[in-house]
C-alpha cells in the first residue's frame, strides 16, 4: 500500500458491505474472499484504530 492509500484516522470506522470494505463515507478500501472475512477484518481494523487512539491519550 502505498503512502496515498494509507487509512487514515478519519477513514473510521471501516465498515463491511457483503465482501467490501468501506471507510465510514463509503469509500471502497478492499474487496476480501467472503463476508465473514471482510466482518473480521473490519473488527480487527476498528479495534487496531481504537487502540492507537487510546496509546496516543495515555503518552
């Protein structure tokens, strides 16, 4: 992924549409092999940005 396709904190939370993964505004981030996949990788994205948030209020 390069440096202009990066997440960013404003992309979340990271949605699953079907096999699609959506930022928040619905903008495509990847396309993943079926629903339960995309649902999982959603969880572990969001959960992943909530902990980096809390990291950076508790510096």
């Amino acid at each position: 992924m390069s440096r202009d396709n990066e997440l960013k904190p404003d992309d979340f939370p990271i949605q699953a549409d079907k096999d699609k993964l959506r930022t928040h505004k619905g903008e495509p981030v990847a396309v993943a092999e079926s629903e339960q996949i995309a649902d999982e990788i959603a969880d572990r994205l969001n959960e992943h940005a909530h902990q980096e948030e809390q990291d950076r209020w508790s510096a």
